[in-house]
C-alpha cells in the first residue's frame, strides 16, 4: 500500500472515531496492522481501538510485532502499560512504566516505585 493509501485510511479510521464508530474505524486500522505489522502508527491506533472495546491481550500482540518511532515512545509505553493492566498485569504495567520514565530522565527521577 502507498503512502497516500495509508494517510487516507489513518484520515477516516480518525474521522470514524470522531464520529461516534469505532468499530468502523477498526475494521480500517486492521488492514492497515495486517499490510505492516511493524507500522507504529497504525499499531498504536488499533491497540487504542482494541483497549477500547476491553481487548488487551489482542492490544498487546499488536504492539510487540510493531517498530515504532522515537516520537512515539510514550505512546507505546502509555498503551502497553493499560493492556497489561487491563489483562491483570498489573505489576508488569507499572514495570514497563518506569522503564519509560526512566530511559526519559534518569532512575533518579522517576516517581514510580517498583
């Protein structure tokens, strides 16, 4: 798929959710996921639809196949942090939290216990 094909369907899943149909745009982000497993940003998008609809375990698979940017760190952390404790994870998600905060600033500046 092109450049163009893609920022086309990450335009309308956005304006599907803006809209009041989630699912809708899922069905999007999907095609766009199963084309480029590795796409952060399509990734980021369908684990967010996937959190959504209480699907964590699907949400987390989604964002491990993925590769995603430098920008997108805390947006990876942030959805991978809800999946695991959506999925009862709990003490993984406040591990994988503080391992953000602390790539960020530092261990000694991290607010998180362990």
């Amino acid at each position: 798929m092109n450049p163009e094909a893609r920022q086309f369907m990450l335009t309308a899943a956005w304006l599907f959710v803006r809209h009041g149909l989630p699912h809708r745009a899922r069905v999007l982000m999907e095609a766009l996921v199963e084309d480029d497993p590795r796409d952060g940003v399509s990734a980021a998008s369908l684990a967010e639809l996937l959190l959504l609809d209480g699907r964590g375990e699907e949400a987390l698979h989604v964002l491990r196949m993925a590769d995603f940017p430098a920008e997108l760190a805390r947006a990876e952390a942030l959805l991978e942090t809800r999946a695991l404790a959506m999925v009862g994870r709990k003490t993984d998600g406040v591990r994988r939290w503080k391992r953000y905060l602390e790539a960020r600033k530092g261990a000694e500046r991290s607010w998180v216990e362990s």
